[in-house]
C-alpha cells in the first residue's frame, strides 16, 4: 500500500499518543483531532485569566471579547459571509438546527410544507418533524438515487408551491456523497421557500462561498473541524435572519427588560442568551486560523488520494458492500455474513477506531435494509500507514468471523 505520508501530521500531538497506545484514529467524521495552536489557545485563554465576554470594562474581559469577536470575525471569513453580524454562535450545529427550527415557528401555518432529504443526520431531522408535529405542517422526505445523491426529479415534483423550507445536508455522514445543492436550492427559491444547509461534513472538506451558494442558513460545527467540542456556527442571510422569533432568553441578549416586558437585541448577539462557550470559540477561531493557512489544493489532494486508497481496499474483499458511491472524506460498508458489531469489536480489539451503528440516521440505514454500518472517516492528518494497519486488522478479524 502506498505510504502516502500526511504533512500537517505533526500538527495534532494526539496522534502521536494515540500511536503510543496502539491507537489508529479514523473516526474524524464524528469527531477530529486538535492541532497544537487550538490547545495552545485554550491554555493560553485559561492561564492568562478567563472572563466573560461583552460584559465587563476591566482588562480580562476587554480581552476575552477581543478573542471571541476575532473568531467570529474568523468565521465570517472563512465562510465568505457579507460580514460578522451573519454569524452566530451556538453550541453545536444541533442547537444551530433547533435555534432555526424554534426560531422560525411563527413563519408556518398549519398545511404548509417542510422537505429535508433521506439521508439526514438526526440533527437536522429531528427539529423538523417535531415542528411539523406542533405546527400541524407536512414532512416531505426527498428520496435518493442509486448512488446515494437526492433525487432531482423527484426533488422538482416534491418541492412545490407549499413549499416553505428546504432543509438538506451538503454531505452524508454516511454516503460521503456531495448533494446537487445549487439545483436543489433553485428549486425552493422558485417557491419562495426557506433554504438551511447541514455543513457539519462538507464545511470540513474545502472552503465554503456562501454568498455563491446562496442559502438562507448554512450550520456546521466546530469539533469535526478540528476545534473545540460544545460549539457550533449559525451562517444567515441578514433578511432570513430578521424572521427569526427569539427561542432562549437571559442574559447578553436584552436590550431593556421591566418585570413583564422586555425588548431583545437582532442578531447575532440576540441569539447569544447566556455565557456564551467562550474558550470553545476562541480555540475554534484558532483552528480556521489554522486551516485558513494550510495550502487547500494540497489538503484536497491528500485526501483524495487517501480515500482512493481506502476505496480500493475495500472493494478486493469479498462481499463487501459499500453503502452508496462516496466521494470524499469517508466510506460506510457492511460485509455478507458477518455482523458489524462483532466485526467493530474485533477492530477495537486491534486498536482501530472506526465507527460502528447508525450514524445518528437510523431511518437512512432502515431503507439501506441495515441495521448498522462500520465507517472509516478520515482527517487531513491520516496517511497510507493508518490505512494499512486498518486493513490487516480487518483482515485478521474477518479470519475469525468468515
């Protein structure tokens, strides 16, 4: 197998300690290693005196607010948002999908109509079909191809004057399958309707233009982007922004409150009730300040060729189905007569961390025919070596199951 050895692997000092227990990490779909300069960043907020943010005129809290606004600055870059005023922080893509769905409650009535897809993580599925119960609205679930891509055709008959949102994910966590977004997003403009984009796998593969795609709401997180776990980013276009209800109250967000009234400020910093996960922001902001430096066409191209290799491993074994055609960053499989918890537990047994179940998507996997699925995930850090042990011990594991 080629080396394929990974330049920024030096970057994540996990790795090396993981290595040291005889540990081989390819679960960076659910969650990623850090890079030094985010635990340096961490260490450094706590160490020099933590404070809270936007509060306070003394020095520890004048510099936390720096720190946290120059991460939202960071974000706002990185996504090539209009300005800071479009994000907002949260803490994790699945309060970013409940905040929407919350949020926007005032904007449906009952029989208007919802669509998300069939492949959805539970986050941005869950939101909806419990707002479509309050609501009394319809769910629309667009179905799939053959390759695991949404269904244009039936995305065009689905999608229509009822229409009210569209809320679809970038990429599967489970097919590692880009979605057509630019058709699917011009189908519900045409109606009029609301689009949310899941970004929590594609913001992690290449840089996102915002702008360009053109989405009302676009979510993603910051642990599957190498920073701090408890974050989550919220992209909005300012005029979908503006329809949103306040959904969590407290402090930060108030303008003025009496006993029995109150008047709240716009967003972003409305929709920031409470102390916020402030060292978990600013050691996001070091970790796009990290990926905002790497050389993009040289991440892309390791990770491309890292995933060939895994694709190509796992098509020699014999009985062996891939679920759908992945494209990028991971693949999910089962093997004919061989259960994959027993065969997770015997990779675990050799020190490989996969992923085993469903992958918070239980109704995808129940229309696969499955009840589970083994993923190997893979980060800008993994090289051709992870890979080799990965499959020797699958090897090793399919000998005593087979």
């Amino acid at each position: 197998m080629v080396p394929l050895p990974s330049p920024w692997r030096a970057d994540f000092p996990a790795l090396a300690a993981l290595a040291a227990e005889g540990q081989t990490y390819l679960d960076s779909a659910a969650t990623a290693q850090k890079p030094q300069v985010v635990i340096d960043r961490l260490s450094q907020y706590y160490s020099q005196g933590a404070a809270n943010v936007h509060r306070a005129q003394h020095l520890p809290g004048e510099r936390a607010t720096r720190a946290f606004e120059a991460c939202r600055a960071s974000a706002a870059r990185w996504l090539k948002a209009s300005d800071c005023g479009q994000i907002i922080f949260t803490r994790g893509a699945t309060e970013a999908l409940n905040l929407l769905a919350y949020g926007l409650q005032g904007q449906f009535q009952a029989g208007d109509e919802l669509v998300i897809s069939a492949l959805e993580h539970h986050a941005n599925l869950l939101p909806w079909q419990q707002l479509a119960r309050r609501q009394g609205l319809t769910l629309h679930v667009l179905p799939l191809d053959e390759h695991g891509s949404i269904d244009l055709d039936q995305a065009a008959r689905l999608i229509g004057p009822r229409t009210r949102l569209l809320a679809v994910s970038q990429l599967s966590n489970v097919l590692g399958r880009w979605q057509p977004l630019d058709a699917l997003l011009a189908l519900a403009r045409a109606q009029g309707a609301l689009t949310v984009v899941d970004g929590a796998q594609g913001a992690v593969h290449g840089r996102q233009d915002l702008q360009a795609l053109g989405c009302d709401f676009y979510v993603c997180s910051s642990h599957k982007l190498y920073g701090p776990d408890g974050v989550g980013l919220l992209y909005g276009r300012h005029k979908a922004l503006a329809r949103l209800q306040h959904w969590q109250f407290g402090g930060e967000m108030v303008l003025h409150t009496g006993y029995v009234d109150a008047q709240f400020r716009p967003a972003p910093l409305g929709f920031e009730a409470g102390t916020p996960p402030i060292a978990g922001v600013i050691g996001l902001g070091a970790a796009l300040d990290y990926l905002e430096n790497l050389p993009g066409a040289a991440v892309a191209a390791h990770e491309a060729a890292l995933h060939a290799q895994l694709l190509a491993g796992l098509s020699a074994i014999p009985g062996l189905r891939l679920l759908g055609n992945p494209e990028i960053a991971l693949a999910s499989f089962v093997i004919e007569g061989v259960h994959s918890a027993d065969l997770a537990h015997l990779l675990t047994d050799q020190g490989i961390a996969v992923r085993n179940g469903h992958h918070c998507a239980m109704p995808l996997l129940d229309r696969l025919g499955i009840s589970g699925a083994l993923r190997v995930s893979l980060g800008l850090y993994n090289d051709g070596d992870d890979l080799a042990r990965f499959f020797s011990a699958l090897d090793q594991a399919l000998g005593l199951l087979r």
